[in-house]
C-alpha cells in the first residue's frame, strides 16, 4: 500500500514535520526501549535517532501485509537501517508492525512496534 511507502519517505526526510503529517492523533509507538504515547515523545525518539545516526537511511523489507480493509491495514517487515554513528559507517536490521487507519478519506498510523530481530 502507498501508506507505507510515503511513511518511510517521511522518515527519510529526517524532518519530524512531515513524519507527523502521516501520524494519526492517537498514535503509540513501541520502540525495543521504551514506549511513545503522544506526538511530543515519538517527535523526541526520532529527533534523538537521527542525531545519532547521521545521514539515515531508514528502508522496509519482506513487507507482508496482513490485512487490508477499506478503513484499517496491518502489515509487518524487516526494517534496515544505515548511516554514520561517531562518523563510522553503520547498519542494522530490526523487526516492524505497523497499524494504519483511514479516518477523512486519509490513511493514518496509528500504531508501530520495532524491536529486534530473534536470536
């Protein structure tokens, strides 16, 4: 779904403004570390991220999406990241869930869940 792929385009713009543009008023975020329940903390994780890992490049892989409806859409992925931390190149994988809905005729997340891949 294009939901999907204009998020993580907004995350690649490392700009939280138009990361928000896609987020839905209520959204929750569970990160491997913590738990963001309004905008201000999710804004304050992604600020922190992208002054840690310089020149992002955040991707979604092996997206399988779940379910589809006409006013919500579950999918899961491998999440990939790269960039430079303390100017050494870096990468790593994760695993993703993410929560869509369609409130005005406008596909929102409302919910993502990143934690780390199984041993």
């Amino acid at each position: 779904m294009e939901i999907l792929h204009s998020y993580i385009k907004a995350t690649n713009t490392h700009n939280f403004d138009e990361v928000n543009k896609i987020l839905h008023p209520n959204a929750v975020y569970f990160f491997s570390d913590r738990n963001s329940t309004n905008h201000e903390e999710i804004k304050s994780y992604f600020e922190n991220a992208w002054s840690v890992v310089k020149d992002e490049n955040y991707e979604a892989q092996e997206v399988h999406w779940l379910f589809k409806g006409s006013n919500s859409a579950t999918c899961t992925y491998t999440y990939f990241f790269e960039g430079y931390i303390n100017e050494k190149y870096a990468q790593g994988y994760g695993r993703a869930t993410n929560i869509f809905v369609k409130e005005s005729d406008e596909w929102l997340l409302i919910h993502e869940h990143l934690s780390p891949l199984p041993q």
